[in-house]
C-alpha cells in the first residue's frame, strides 16, 4: 500500500488563492442580472421546511445546474465526488456507487437518494440501481445532499445522509434539446427533451438511448432506453397538482473484477415509476400536501447452462446434472428478481408565531421476490411513519431546531430518531450550529430475508438434502443506531459571491449489521469440496466510530473565475469484529481503515468569453479497505471539460463539449483490484431551442 498523502497544505493554499486581489480585479465585466439577484441558497431536504442554509439544522451541499453542467460528470455518483465527506467509484465499467464516510461494500445501503422526494431505494437490493432511474443529468435542476444522519426527516435509508435530486419545473421552461454523446468504450448516448405549456398545464418529456461497450477486459457493456414525463397543473391560486412518470429498460453486464478471470453476465431490468403531488395552500402560513408514488424493478439474469452447472459442481453424470438444476435453477448472478415500494404521505406545514412546524404520517408497502436471494419466497413489509419538525426563533439572532421520526414495523420492530440543534446567526450572513442527534435504521427486507441453499440431487445421497448453505434469513435483526455530535459553521461571502462551510463532527455507530457465519448443521456428509459447512446470515454485531472536519470553500474569482474546494479528514475506530468465518470464533480487525482518512476535490471554472467555458476537477481520495473490494492504493485524477457556444437563428444554440477523464494519469484500481480506471474522452454535441 502507498503512503497516505497529507493534503492539509491544500485548504489554507486555495483559501489564499481565493482571498487574492489580484483575482478580483474584473468583477464589474460579465455580470448578468442574476449576480445581482443572488441570495444565501433556500433547500427543503433538511427538515422539510424551506430555510436558508444559515437555518439549516444540518451541513448541506448543493450542486447547481452550473456544476453539474461545468464538471462534465457521465453520472450522478461522479457529480458527488464534489461533496465533502463522500466517496464514489466505480464498481465495474457501467456500476455505480456512493457513500458517505466510506465503511461500505459494493452495495452501499446506508444513504437515501430520492429524485423529488420520491425514493429510489430498493427493497431487494437494499441500494439504489443508478442505471435504470429514468433520467438524465440534464433533465436535473439541483441536487441537495445532507451530510450526516437525516432519519428524522427523511426515515431510515437516511442514516448516513440523504441526496434528493430535484429535476427541472417544467413551469420555469420552454424548449428543448437534443444531444449526442460518442467516445471511449464506443459510447453511443443520445438524449433528448422538451418543456411547453397547454393551458393551466406544463409540462416536460424527455428521455435517451445509453450505450457503450464497456472495457476490454470485462465487456462489461451498457444498452438502455428510457423515457419520462413531469406535468404540473394549477387550476387555481392555491391548489397545484404534479404527475411524474417514467420506464427504464435494458441491460448491463454485472461481475466482480478482483479476478483476471471472472466472467461478466448480462442482467437485464426493466423499471417504472409514477407520481402523484397535491398541495393546498389553506391559508397566509399553513400549507397541506398529499403525495403517493409506486416504484417498480424486475431484474433478469441467465440461468446457468448445463456445461456451467457441470463445471460449478464437477459432477459429470448428465442425469444427475439435470436433476441438480430442476432443483436449484441456478443463475449466473445474484441481482435477479422483482420488487415494488407503495408510498403514500400527508403533511402539514404552518407558521404560528415564532414557531414554524411541519408534521405528517406516512405509510409504505414493500415487496420483494427473488429465486436466488430470497429462496424461501416473496416477502413483504409495512411500514408507519410518524413524524414532525420545529424550527423555533426563541431570541433575536437565535433559534432551535428539532425534529423526530418514529417508525413501526411489520416486522415487529420499530425505531425512534431525534435530532436538536442550536443555531446562533451573528449577522445575516453566517451562523454557527451545534447539533445531536440519535437515529435508528430499520434493516431491509434482504438483510432479514436473504436465504440461499443448494440442494443435491437424491441420487448423490439417497434423498433430496442439503447440499450447501450460503445465506441464511435472520428476522430477529433489531435496528441500527448512530449517535452524532457536530459543530458547524456556514459563512455566505462578499456580494453573495462564495461560501465556506465547516463541520466538525463525531458518530458513534452501534448494532451495524454484518456477516456472521453459523455452522450449517443440517449439510449433508460433504460430497464435493464446494461444501464448507457453514452458513452466512445477518447480525448486529458490528460497530465503529467517524470524527473528524468537513471543508467546503466556494468562491466567484471576478466575473470570469469560479472554484469550489472540497476537504475531509476522516478517523475512523474500528472495533474488533467478531465474524467466525472459519468456525473458530474468528475476530477481523480493519485498522488498515475502512474510511478513507483523507478525501479532496477542487473544481476551477473559467468563463474567458460568454461562448466558452472551461473547467478543472481534481479528485484525490486516500488508500482505503472496502468490505468487499479490498485494499486499494490512493489515487488522484484529474478531469478537464471544454464547452463552446454557437448562437445560431431562432432562437437556438449549438454546443460542443469535450470531456477528458483522468487526463494525465496514471490509470488507477478503482474498488476492485482490476477494475482500472484510464484516460477516457468524450465529445457531446447538443442543440437546445427555445
């Protein structure tokens, strides 16, 4: 492993840089009405009251349209690189992934990501699938990402923090576009959209054609089509109601690249979603809103051929072969089944006095089906949800935020989560927060339904038995919990120009659920080395502690430069984690750290003329023990973006935009050891009218 590189020289460096006068010598030249305009950004995802970030109860980033446009991200897990505190990467050519405070495998599944409040969250999976959402990163108007526990105001697949992806309005468009993508691994994406209105409706529709390759060594190529649709209506001043529906279809081909030789499969999904949003503004201060949503997701991957089964279980007998695989139906991957999420809400927002509250109840329906995660048959959960935010201005410059959830389980379980900050506002540019907070997760249906067996035919040993034991359910799984202390600080620059966003912070988690293997008793005498005699299931038997600072500088340098700073330090105490992998009472212990400790990016945008744009990301995260990937090495890439402009007549534009990852090198293992990461480029043509 290489040596970690320190990069504290990094903040006070770029805070000098920005500060330099020299830097700000051309601020009146390029100035639209919009720079005048501009305020401390407004964001709902912290509470679901909308505050100003110097209310705020919790560190929030946000990622504008001038981000997301300027970074040249292919995705949305790239996008969040530019968050303090998160790690992405890349688990194969076209899979994606993120999480905050690393201590994660290759299915992160202790963060929700919604898109407009709806989440992708999947109870199968108990991830997010971010190939097959239904949108585009054009179509994305802002992402607002909470950094820290949200539980209580965004439930239990918040317990790390939440991303909420807000598209754009379709009443604040008109137009369109079309764009073209082609590149490295024979990229061949074209997307398009379009926002108009008819009558008291507006409305947008767009969608796209993603495919490519994949790398040579894997193949692990991408090929989907999706299709979505956003509508508001307002038939009168206080009634607004807003639709959203979409389908994503196609495949990708999934594996684990730690080995030379593993093969990639096809997994084929198919995706829809639809949306329903009613608000009633009800008077001057009290607002009442009515949503319900249902997600679906069908994943199909091959079922093994006979010569594979053969070669799986070194059996050669044909009768015996075909026996096996009536009993088993064994599949070439895991990520194969169906699942639905019902969620239906009421909430209640209002004013009274100093007081401002929201308040609501919500119930989910989940349901799962899977003939190689979920053996035994379909499952399903119900869930309640009660919940409830103050924001409380009990003295002139300071304020109280609180906030609740409480969750009951079908599954005869519940959880209770809190969370209290105390805000002092010295001027109205900055604050300072001192926040605690107790949340709870609830575990998925998988972590406490997943079962897999093997069974060998009755001629290997007279009846039909237990041939080995892989996964074995565990619905007595009891929640998770992390206590968090932070200190936090928000200061909005000069003229709205920039901001700087500090926090400290301390989480103390316990209960993490984890693998524990038991002895499987009930194998049958070992007919093929395959048999280990043991089983893995789900326990609450790990735990860990995070401390340590988050830096976010973002600063307007004149009228033409712009940089966005992101630093975090990360120390991370592992307990001693008992697993009994080999049915010795085996204890892991990952001092070679399952976090990341140091983590930074820098974005530097440049505006020379009004028609080109160019841009500088620079990304380094430090070595790093993923669960499942493994020891990785510490990387620094660095991505350049140029964009050009053409007016042309009415009333449209052309734009050429060359995107260059990792352009100077060296290619790099990215989570998995040959997963490598090299130069990639690409070219994106797009027409927008108006």
């Amino acid at each position: 492993m290489t040596n970690r590189k320190p990069l504290y020289w990094l903040a006070p460096l770029l805070a000098l840089g920005l500060t330099s006068p020299a830097l700000q010598a051309d601020e009146s030249l390029y100035l639209s009405e919009q720079d005048f305009l501009t305020d401390i950004p407004e964001i709902t995802s912290a509470t679901r009251l909308t505050q100003k970030l110097t209310e705020a109860p919790a560190s929030i980033s946000i990622l504008d349209r001038q981000i997301i446009a300027a970074s040249g991200a292919r995705n949305i897990p790239d996008l969040l690189r530019l968050v303090p505190g998160f790690q992405s990467y890349h688990i194969s050519a076209n899979k994606f992934a993120t999480t905050y405070h690393g201590a994660s495998d290759n299915f992160p599944r202790r963060l929700e990501v919604m898109v407009d409040g709806r989440s992708v969250y999947l109870p199968l999976l108990a991830t997010v699938d971010w190939t097959s959402l239904g949108i585009n990163l054009q179509d994305i108007e802002r992402i607002e990402v909470v950094r820290g526990s949200n539980v209580p105001t965004q439930g239990s697949n918040a317990f790390m923090g939440s991303i909420n992806i807000i598209t754009r309005s379709p009443a604040l468009l008109s137009g369109g576009y079309i764009s073209a993508t082609g590149g490295s691994m024979d990229t061949r994406d074209l997307q398009f959209g379009h926002a108009d209105q008819l009558s008291n409706w507006n409305y947008r529709l767009s969608g796209g054609h993603e495919e490519n390759d994949g790398t040579d060594l894997y193949g692990d190529a991408i090929k989907r089509n999706y299709l979505s649709f956003s509508g508001s209506y307002t038939p009168t001043l206080t009634d607004t109601f807003w639709i959203q529906a979409g389908v994503d279809r196609g495949h990708t081909y999934v594996g684990q690249s730690d080995k030379l030789d593993d093969p990639f499969h096809k997994r084929e999904h198919d995706s829809s979603y639809q949306s329903i949003r009613y608000q009633n503004l009800y008077s001057d201060t009290g607002t009442l809103q009515l949503r319900a949503h249902h997600n679906y997701l069908d994943l199909e991957t091959p079922a093994m051929s006979f010569e594979r089964v053969a070669e799986y279980t070194g059996m050669s007998n044909p009768a015996i072969v075909n026996e096996f695989i009536a009993l088993n139906a064994p599949r070439e991957d895991s990520e194969h089944g169906t699942t639905h999420s019902y969620d239906t809400e009421l909430q209640i927002t209002d004013r009274i006095g100093s007081l401002e509250l929201v308040g609501g109840l919500g119930y989910r329906y989940e349901t799962a089906e899977s003939d190689v995660l979920l053996q035994s048959g379909k499952v399903t959960e119900e869930r309640w949800r009660l919940f409830s935010n103050l924001d409380w201005d009990f003295a002139s410059r300071w304020s109280l935020s609180t906030g609740f959830m409480y969750e009951d389980s079908s599954e005869n379980s519940d959880a209770l989560s809190y969370r209290h900050a105390l805000i002092h506002r010295p001027d109205d540019q900055s604050s300072f927060r001192l926040g605690y907070s107790i949340s709870e997760r609830l575990p998925s249906l998988l972590e406490r339904h997943g079962n897999n067996t093997i069974y060998a035919p009755a001629a290997l040993t007279g009846t039909v038995q237990a041939y080995d034991k892989d996964k074995q359910a565990n619905p007595d799984l009891g929640p998770e919990r992390i206590k968090t202390y932070e200190i936090g600080y928000y200061r909005a620059l000069g003229n709205q120009q920039g901001h700087l966003d500090l926090r400290l912070f301390h989480e103390r988690l316990t209960n993490v659920i984890g693998s524990y293997y038991l002895p499987a008793d009930e194998l049958a005498p070992p007919p093929h080395p395959m048999t280990e005699g043991r089983v893995s299931t789900s326990m609450n038997n790990f735990s860990w502690e995070n401390q340590g600072i988050e830096i976010q500088l973002q600063k307007q340098l004149g009228s033409q430069f712009s940089a966005l700073l992101n630093y975090t330090y990360t120390n991370t105490l592992t307990d001693t984690w008992e697993t009994n992998k080999n049915l010795a009472g085996e204890t892991i212990s990952f001092r070679d750290s399952v976090t990341p400790e140091h983590t930074a990016s820098v974005m530097l945008n440049w505006t020379p003329t009004s028609d080109l744009n160019l841009s500088l990301m620079h990304y380094y995260m430090d070595s790093v023990h993923w669960f499942e990937g493994g020891v990785r090495d510490s990387y620094q890439r660095t991505d350049l973006r140029a964009a050009y402009d053409w007016q042309l007549s009415g009333g449209t534009e052309l734009e050429a935009a060359l995107t260059i990852q990792n352009a100077f090198g060296p290619t790099y293992e990215e989570f998995y050891q040959y997963n490598l990461f090299d130069r990639r480029a690409w070219l994106q043509l797009t027409l927008r009218y108006h």
